[in-house]
C-alpha cells in the first residue's frame, strides 16, 4: 500500500497523492532513490494505487493488486535489464502491449534501472515518452539520476527519495540493502546460502591482489575465475570491493561498517592511508563502468590488476 510509505517518504508520498487528488497526474516520472533499499516498492505501491478500483477504500485485496503482484496484469508492465541491459525488445514488447485500448482507463509501466537501458532501448523508450499517449503513466526507477539521459529526465517529473538507511545485526540484509532496490531480490539474496561465499571470495582475491599485485595475473583462475563467471557475477563482485574500501574508510573514521563478518579483513586495511584508499575505490568505480561496455572480461581484469601495481 502506498500508506506504508507515509513515514520514509513523505514528501514523495504527498507529492503522488496531491497529484491524483488534484487531477494533475504526470505523464512520467522518475524516481531516483538515493539508495533507498525500497524504491520500486514504492514504485510498484504507486502504481497499485493509480490502477488498483478499490484504492479509495484502502482495500488492496481485490483481484486486480493480485495481478499486479504476480505482474500479469494485461495493463501493468515491469522491465528490467536482461543481463547488465535494458534491451529494444523490451521496450518494443511494452510498447507493442501499451498499444491495445485500456479496458479501466489507465495503463502503467514500471522500468527498474532506467540508467542501464541500451542505446537503442533508450531511443525507443524516449519516443514512446515525447508523444504520450492518454492513460498511460510511466514510472522510471534509478539509483543515480546522473547515468540517465538528460533528454529522459527532462521529460519526466522527478521525484527524489530520501536515503533511509535500515542497520541491522544481519550483515547479508546490510548488504542486500546496498545493493538493490527492490524486496525480493534482498529477500532471495539474504536466503541464498551461497551469498557469504560469494562475499568471501570477492574479499579473498581483494586480500590477494593488494598483497601481491601483478603475480594475481598468475593466479588469477584460483582466486576469481573459478569464481565470478559473466558480466553480473563481475558487477557484483566490484560493488563488494567498493563496499569493502568504503567499509575501510568507515573504520577508520569509527563508523559502522557493512561487512562486519570480515571486520579482521578491514581492520587490516584500515592501515592504509586515505589517499591510497581513494586511489583504489576510484580505480574499482572506473573498471566497474567498463563492464556497461562490451568488454573483454579477461581484458578487463588484466587492465584492472596491472593498474593496481602503480598504487
């Protein structure tokens, strides 16, 4: 329900539900989340309340939310990447369905990630935009308003989220909270048995590297390879290197940090001094943005571990 949300997100909360009071409903808006670990919840809370006939009486039980919920209602639409994109076919896909009369009216659709749409999705999806159709409300989701297209973002109302940080004594929920935004996916990754491993191997290789720099070539299959196989095993693993270093930075300054199970880890680190620090997280940021091209993987870790020799 969108009432969940009074609390975390009130100016956003009065600023959707002034616009349907008032009748001045936009015809996109894009929601940056600041980090907030539930922005397509809220997104997803919206959009149930803009379709679901109860939503006067607070009652979203009816079959219409169940719809939703499952995502097979004929006039709700979720797009997300395929791999490490948002491609043409879906967004012709959406368009192609968003085409057909509406039975209630209205029609909306949700696109989670819109920064990680390709070249071609984003043309598509930016004419689809500039010549609205009545009834439908498009709803776009990012965690850094900077990686969207401007003439997206200029066609749309943006509404900015507020960060609230959830800590927990759980480091995997910590975890998942930074690195989507988006329940289920922090549900599956917190019960997913293979998510602390994962974790281990990233903060193995990052103890290996630093330690011993251009010899990592050598033995690079026993520390990642073996490990991290396509482009989303690889952008997992450089945001836990991210996380680890600003976990580092963290310490130092006696904040809390995220991974805590490898507090041993960061601790050590935590030796390093800043400037060293911020070489190596701008390092990690600059190869992890090669990923959104298409990139040589081996090419990429090559470049990325002889890089880490100068520092």
């Amino acid at each position: 329900m969108l009432d969940d949300f009074i609390s975390d997100q009130a100016i956003a909360y009065k600023i959707f539900k002034n616009s349907i009071i008032k009748n001045k409903l936009s015809h996109a808006y894009l929601i940056n989340t600041n980090g907030y670990h539930k922005g397509f919840d809220f997104a997803k809370a919206f959009a149930k309340y803009l379709l679901c006939p109860n939503n006067e009486t607070g009652n979203h039980e009816c079959s219409v939310c169940h719809l939703i919920d499952n995502n097979s209602y004929s006039e709700f639409k979720v797009i997300e990447a395929d791999g490490l994109w948002i491609k043409k076919e879906q967004t012709d896909e959406l368009q192609e369905m968003f085409s057909m009369k509406s039975l209630s009216g209205r029609k909306v659709y949700i696109i989670n990630g819109v920064e990680n749409l390709n070249i071609s999705a984003s043309n598509s999806i930016l004419k689809f935009l500039e010549e609205p159709e009545e009834g439908i409300v498009a709803i776009l989701i990012t965690d850094n308003i900077y990686k969207v297209l401007g003439t997206i973002v200029s066609r749309c109302q943006v509404i900015n989220l507020n960060n609230v940080q959830i800590k927990s004594d759980d480091m995997l929920l910590n975890v998942g909270n930074q690195l989507y935004n988006d329940s289920d996916k922090i549900n599956e990754f917190v019960n997913d048995s293979e998510s602390i491993n994962r974790i281990g191997h990233v903060i193995d290789f990052i103890e290996y590297l630093y330690s011993n720099k251009l010899d990592a070539l050598v033995y690079i299959n026993k520390y990642w390879n073996d490990f991290f196989k396509g482009k989303d095993d690889y952008l997992f693993a450089f945001n836990i290197m991210i996380m680890f270093y600003s976990d580092v930075i963290n310490y130092k300054m006696g904040k809390d940090i995220v991974l805590s199970e490898f507090k041993s880890n960061i601790e050590k680190f935590s030796e390093l001094d800043y400037n060293i620090i911020n070489s190596i997280l701008n390092l990690i940021m600059e190869v992890r943005e090669d990923l959104y091209s298409n990139v040589n993987l081996n090419l990429l870790m090559d470049k990325f571990i002889i890089k880490m020799e100068a520092i």
